[in-house]
C-alpha cells in the first residue's frame, strides 16, 4: 500500500493475518487512518503521528520523533520496512510537520475552523 498523505492510501487495505492474499467472501474488515498533531509551546515542537488500523487494531504508524514508519504489530513489519526503504516516501511524511500540522494550526488560530469546542 501506498502511502500519499492523511488519511489517503492508493490500495485496498491488507489481506487478514494469516490469509496469504486471499479474498475472504461475506467478511468485513475494517481499515481505518488516523493522522495527528501534537502541539507543544505553540508550534515551536511538533509531533506528527500516522497511524493505520486494521481490524481495529494498530498495526503501523509514521512518527515525526522517531522519522519513519514503525512497525506496531507484526502484521505492520513489512509495510514499515517497504516505506522507509522509499526516501520519497520518506521525505513526504517528515515534510507533514508543516504542510498539514503546522499550517492547520494557523488556520485554527483564525477561529474559522468549524468543530467541536
């Protein structure tokens, strides 16, 4: 699976565990990502976390301290380790620090952000 950015993926989720690839009929999985901004001192530190769920389970998440995709559970080890061997893919997650973070964090700061207070 291809990592493009919050909340986006370019392929259907995984195979369960255990199922070589295999299309499971009349069964429901749940795929789900979660991207994260934790503010310290303003924006002066930020941490931005991605994380991917599979049958309500983490399994693998980019974190911005740690600066590569980290492997939860087992079932996340070969996503991980295929991603941090891409440096563009790589480059991209460390680069959402400002693009999604930090610019969101402006844009609430103008008070124009519709949600939950």
């Amino acid at each position: 699976m291809e990592w493009i950015g919050p909340g986006v993926s370019c392929q259907a989720p995984p195979s369960p565990p255990g199922s070589p690839n295999k299309e499971v009929e009349g069964a429901h999985f749940l795929y789900q990502t979660k991207a994260e901004c934790h503010f310290f001192n303003g924006t002066q530190r930020v941490r931005y976390l991605y994380r991917q769920f599979y049958d309500r389970q983490e399994y693998v998440r980019f974190d911005s301290d740690v600066g590569k995709d980290v492997a939860v559970t087992e079932f996340g080890q070969p996503d991980a380790d295929y991603w941090n061997s891409r440096q563009e893919i790589l480059q991209r997650a460390r680069a959402e620090v400002d693009r999604f973070c930090r610019y969101n964090y402006e844009v609430a700061k103008t008070g124009l952000v519709v949600g939950r207070r």
